[in-house]
C-alpha cells in the first residue's frame, strides 16, 4: 500500500499497485501486454497453482506495478482462482500489496454479464477503472455504449480500448493513475431485499437476481443495438460454423490441417535443424582435437541444444493455430463440438486440441493445455497426454513391425498384419489414456463435479499482432524453462554413457565379441542362413569402420549406463528382454527418438540413422541375428517385439516431456507422478504381452 | 416441470429456478441464467451434448447434466 502525504495525493515516486480483472475470453491478456508488455514475474501464489503474473511499466513518470488476476466470471470464491482475486483485492494475499486501484475489464459485446463481476469490485470499493475492450468487434455489431452516461452512474471512469492498436490504452493509465486520489467509491445498492426469503428462490439465487436487475438499471439507456439491415457477413459465417452437416465438416477440415500441420510441415523445419546442428557439431570436431571436452561438447552440450530447439517448430505452429482458432473464437466451438467425446472419462471437450496435438509430439501438446482454465481438467490433461503415440515412437513401431510381425493378410488381401499391429499400438495408448483418467476422476481428483459452463464467443478476426505475441511466449517460455533443462539432463545422460572410459577394456570387450563370434559360427550347421550374417559380422571386424563401431559399442556397454542396463536386468528380463534392450530403454531417457540410434550403438554398428534404408536394414539383421549371451537362443521373437513396442508405447521415456510438465504445471510432483506411473503401466503391458505371447507361441 | 434440457432445439423458454446452491448452480447463475430470464436453445453439440443457449444477448454452452438443474417455464 502505498503511502499518502498530508493532503492525500500519492507522492510520485512509490510504484502504483493495479490489480486487472476481468472474465475470461475478453482480451485481458492481450491488454496486459499493451499495457506492460512482457511480465516482469511469472510465478505462482504461495500454496496454490494459480498464476502470478506481474508487469511494470512507467506512464507520465509514475511506475504502475500490474497485477494480472486470474480470468473469472465471480468473486465468489467457489474456485482457487477467485479465492486468489478476492484475497488480492481484500489485500489478504500474503507479499501481495493491497491494490490501489483496479481495472475491470470488460467485453463491450456482452457488457451485461461482465458487468456482473464489476458489481461484485465495485461493492469491495477499491477505487475501479472499467475497460471495455473488444470495441471494434462491438462497433461491428452495431453496438453503441454511452460511456459517459455508463461512467456516470457506475461512479467510475469507463474507457473505451483497442488493446491490439493501443487504442485507449494512454487515457486508460490517465484514468489509472488520478483514480486513487479522486474516486471516492460508495458501494453500490443491490435491492434491498434480496437477503430475505420471500420468493421462494435460494440465496445465491437471489442475489444473482439482484445483481442482474442492477445492471439492467445501469444498462437501461446505456446501450443501443443497431443490428446491420441484412444479415451479417460474421453471422452468416456462425450460421455456416455452426450448422450441424457443414459445422461438423469443417470442424473435422480444421482439426486436420493443423494435426497435419505439426505432423508433416514441421518436419522440413526440424530436418533443417538438425542439420543445421549435425553441421555445427562437425564444425567443433574439425576445430577440436578428439578426447572429452570434444565430445562433451558435440554429444553433450550441441546434442542437448539442438534436442531443445528442434521442438521449436512444433510448438510455434500449434500456438500459431491454437491463436488463430483462440482469436476468431472457433477454439470454444471446438472444446463444445467435442466435449461429449471426452465428457465420459472425466476430462472436457478443452482437452481435445491438446491431446490431438500430442500425436505428433507430446510436448505442444502439454503446452496447448494452458488453453484449459480448470484446473482439474488441464492436470488430468497433461498426466494422460504422453500416453499418445507422438511421432518420436512411430519409427520404433515401424521398424519393429516390419522385421517381426509376419507380413500375412488378414481377412481381406489389403489389411497385412503388421498395418494392424500399428495400428493397434496407437489404439493402446488412447485405451489407457481413457482408464487412467476415468481412474484418476474417481480416485486423486475426486470431488464435486466440474461444470462445463462455457462461453462460446462469435466469430471474429484474429488480430495478427495477438497470434504473434502468443506464439512468441509459448516459444520463449519454453526455451528458458525447459530448454536449460532439456540441455542439462542431455549433458548428464552423455557423461553416463561416456564414463567410466579405459581403452584397455573396450580393446579386451571387442576381441571376446570376436570370439563370441568364432564360437557362434561353429555351432551352426554349415547350411545355417544365420551363418552369414555372423560371417559379415566378423568381416567388419576386420575393417576400420567396423572396428571403430564396436570399440563404440564396448565403450557405451561399458559406461555407467551399459552397466545400469545390466543392473536391470532382472526387472527387464519378465519382458523377455536382455540387458541390451533395457540399456536402450534407458538410454532413450533424453529423447525417444535415439532409441534405435542407441539400439546401433550398441549392435556395433555406430550411429545409424534408422530413418535410411541402409541403417535401418543393418539394424533389423543384426536385431535377427543376436542371441542371448553365451547360448544361440533369439532375443528378437515375435513376443518380444511386441513388449518393446507396448513398453514404448506406454512409457514416459521422454525427459523433454517431463521437463515441459514440470514447467506447465509449476511443480515436480506432477512428472514424477506421470513418470511413475507410466513406467509402471508400461512394464506391466509389456509383461503382460510377452508372457501371453510367449504362452501363445507366437 | 419443464427442465431446461427437455426445451426443444429452437425454442425459448423463461428460467423459473435454479436448483442446488453448490459451486455448479452458482455458476449458471452467475452466468446470467436467473430466475426471469428468457433463454433460446440455440442447438446441440453433433453427439446430442452439451446444449447451445442464447441468453442476455451472448452464447452459453452447457451439458444437459446442468440443463436439468433449471427450472423453466414456456
């Protein structure tokens, strides 16, 4: 609070405290940052997992301290987020300062039920600035607000802005700054009777009715309707958006555009990235002479980086989309074309976009939940959101499919096998998401159930200048959170596979791996197809590119990590895997697509790309070819295929995934959580699938 | 009683009550669905829910779940 001198102006050099509330979906954000541009804080309030947001700006050399409240339709704490506003605005939030003033926001194309919040300030008796924001729109519309009159009888300034073209915004601060030494705010009268029982209707029931009369009052002479002659270009739009044939065709047009969108056009981009990457990292090998501040800082430090920011375009289409459908105000109409879908296992039609989106890659996908304002809804969201096959598991399927799965028809010439097995792990993890949030509904977020009271705004343009804002902040938040992170958990994941290093034992590993060899060949009988697999084995031995990738593949099954894989061993091996399928899966841990990156590391063949055909050949014959150790017993049999692809599947393998949870939901507990019980979903399916394969003879 | 759920597509109707006073009634009422109020049911979402109102001049969308809550007369 600030401190008043004798004559009770504010002396003009203490910041100004400005709370800004309003409901949401009325382009407070978008004022925010016209106001103060990028928040100076983002953080949470003491206890609760609602955003803290706080922007400062200077206007005619006064400093105003922002605080951007959580959007709400009521001060009536019903919600963690209304509790925050109210205690903000009563000055009870603990190392928040009582506001000097407030600013409601409020949507000019539907004033009479913003209003309602602003009854609810007013009678808190802040001094209060009302800013009617979406005016264009209300202009379009025909909708005429005399604002004097409205400020007037209100007892408080009423600003007309444009937030996108700064509009207003310097009369609004104009207003802001006199109002704590001018507004002498009164309460406002609610019909006086609304407390006593003699309608019939509830309490709350009459009070809303109160309310509701009051702003009719207030309203009455304040707004005039002109509705345009013909019929609208927006409403013959919202006739089209709507309709239950064409609504739904579009609807389904749009969702595919941008599924497609962040499945295929992002990948030129990404491809563009990593290259980009691959030629800085050959770059520093060029510059540096071999040895472990090279590769700390090619597969560690570069490796990290570039892992980070090829998730950059990704995340800037969905957000660019998600903006443009948030904008023109189709995102709601998608959340209630859907919410049927989704309403049966606990989570709302908000869920639909994030979960879609997931697909291609969990992390824009979690993100995209931020569009979710429930709390419980966005939580439940972001636990199940991994559980979507996203693109980064796709090639494990692919590859695994095509070796393992017998290419056979079923029942008709078309449909092969190893198409349904694909199929099929895709349908897993939708199944599973679907369980563990009907789980969860019942178990950790049982309580009261969550209505599903949703606005659903007309159609509008979108404003370049917001879509780009929101773009930018999604991909800045995620570079300087989680990007550091991401960096960090590569560095350590490299350090794992690099150490403990001596040349002497990778010169020992690779000649027994010789012998091993030897030994295979003579137990097979000369007609023995195998054979000539084994026989190519041995005769890259003897070249220097082969020989270098099993002193790789020594060194990584030597490192702390080759060793963690046989220390798992024997919680891997119920899953009919050895220890080299399990130092995979671990390894994996930075990013999932590595996975058959590590898997050639480790079969000696050095860094394939399984994405090229000869990479991919090589790993599937030398996937064929291996045996558990010291016996000619296969590792790779239909069964285990099976559990790896399950596992992946349903696994939370993906350190970038968990880091990106951590940073959405402001805590660790949530990806431990995830993790946990992923991992434990996920061996549990694997072992599943194995042993009734196995049971099978498969 | 007529319920807010069982007003045809189309058709308008007046709000006689709102039952409950838990957190999901506060809200429809908040919202502007008091007693008095003349609603129109826009439409319906393409799987039969939730319910698309016209009310107090701006578009609500709700499950039937909580349509069954209000009371309206026709």
């Amino acid at each position: 609070m600030n401190t008043h001198s004798a004559d009770g102006t504010l002396s003009p050099r203490d910041p100004l405290i400005v709370a800004l509330l309003g409901n949401p979906n009325t382009g407070k954000s978008t004022l925010f940052s016209a106001l103060a541009g990028i928040a100076t804080r983002v953080g949470n309030y003491p206890g609760v997992t609602v955003e803290e947001k706080i922007g400062q700006f200077t206007h005619h050399n006064q400093v105003i301290k922002l605080i951007d409240l959580p959007g709400t339709y009521s001060l009536f704490p019903k919600s963690p987020d209304e509790t925050v506003a109210v205690n903000v605005l009563r000055g009870q939030m603990p190392g928040v300062p009582l506001p000097d003033c407030v600013i409601v926001v409020a949507d000019a194309t539907n004033l009479e039920r913003n209003l309602y919040l602003a009854s609810q300030v007013l009678e808190i008796g802040l001094p209060t600035v009302i800013a009617l924001t979406l005016c264009d729109l209300a202009d379009e519309k025909g909708i005429v607000i005399d604002t004097a009159l409205l400020a007037q009888r209100l007892g408080c300034p009423v600003v007309r802005v444009i937030a996108p073209t700064h509009e207003g915004i310097a009369a609004l601060c104009d207003n802001v700054i006199a109002a704590p030494a001018t507004l002498h705010p009164s309460p406002i009268t609610l019909d006086r009777d609304f407390t006593a029982a003699n309608t019939g209707h509830s309490l709350p029931a009459r009070e809303a009715m109160a309310r509701y009369a009051w702003i009719e009052r207030q309203l009455s002479g304040v707004i005039t309707k002109t509705p345009p002659a013909s019929r609208s270009f927006d409403e013959r739009i919202d006739a089209v958006l709507t309709h239950r044939g064409w609504g739904t065709l579009i609807f389904i047009a749009t969702m595919l555009l941008v599924f497609t969108s962040i499945f295929w056009l992002a990948t030129p981009l990404m491809d563009l990235i990593s290259s980009g990457m691959d030629g800085l990292a050959t770059g520093v090998e060029s510059l540096l002479p071999p040895g472990a501040i090279r590769s700390l800082i090619v597969n560690g430090v570069l490796a990290g980086i570039g892992g980070v920011v090829v998730f950059l375009p990704q995340i800037a289409m969905l957000f660019f989309f998600v903006a443009i459908l948030e904008g023109c105000g189709y995102l709601s109409r998608a959340a209630f074309l859907m919410d049927r879908l989704l309403y049966g296992v606990g989570l709302s039609g908000k869920s639909f976009i994030p979960l879609l989106s997931s697909f291609a890659c969990a992390i824009p996908g979690i993100m995209a939940a931020r569009t979710i304002e429930n709390r419980r809804d966005r939580l439940l969201t972001i636990l199940v959101a991994p559980l979507m096959s996203c693109s980064a598991r796709l090639p494990v399927y692919l590859l695994l499919c095509g070796a393992f799965v017998p290419n056979v028809a079923v029942g008709v010439p078309w449909l092969r096998l190893p198409a349904l097995v694909l199929a099929a792990m895709y349908a897993v993890g939708v199944v599973v998401a679907a369980l563990v949030a009907l789980v969860l509904t019942q178990t950790v977020f049982r309580g009261p159930p969550q209505p599903f009271v949703m606005e659903l705004p007309g159609w509008r343009w979108p404003r370049a200048s917001v879509v780009w804002e929101r773009v930018r902040e999604a991909s800045w938040s995620f570079l300087q959170n989680a990007g550091t992170l991401i960096v960090a958990v590569s560095i350590v994941v490299w350090a794992l596979a690099s150490y403990p290093y001596s040349q002497q034992l990778i010169e020992a590993e690779v000649d027994a791996d010789r012998q091993k060899l030897v030994w295979r060949l003579s137990q097979y009988p000369p007609t023995d197809p195998d054979r000539v697999e084994i026989v190519d084995q041995l005769a890259s031995l003897e070249t220097a590119d082969g020989l270098e990738a099993a002193r790789r593949g020594a060194a990584q099954r030597q490192s702390f990590l080759g060793r963690a894989g046989r220390f798992i061993e024997p919680v891997v091996k119920p899953l009919g895997w050895d220890w080299r399928i399990g130092c995979a899966a671990i390894a994996s841990f930075p990013a999932r697509e590595v996975v058959l990156g590590t898997l050639g590391v480790i079969y000696n063949l050095g860094e394939i790309d399984p994405g090229e055909e000869d990479g991919s050949t090589a790993l599937v014959r030398r996937l064929r070819a291996a045996t558990w150790d010291g016996t000619n017993r296969k590792v790779y049999t239909l069964p285990v295929a099976l559990s790896i692809m399950i596992f992946f599947a349903l696994c939370a393998q993906c350190a970038s995934t968990l880091v990106v949870i951590a940073q959405e939901t402001n805590s660790w507990v949530w990806p431990v959580v995830a993790f946990t019980y992923m991992t434990l979903l996920a061996w549990l399916g694997a072992f599943a699938t194995y042993q009734i394969g196995s049971a099978f003879d498969l | 009683m007529l319920s807010l759920q069982e007003v045809a597509v189309g058709a308008s109707a007046r709000v006689r009550d709102v039952a409950g006073s838990d957190p999901t009634s506060l809200r429809l009422l908040e919202m502007g669905l008091t007693p008095g109020v003349k609603v129109r049911v826009v439409g319906t979402a393409p799987l039969g829910d939730p319910l698309e109102l016209e009310l107090r001049g701006y578009r609500l969308s709700i499950r039937r779940n909580e349509a069954s809550r209000v009371a309206v007369t026709q």
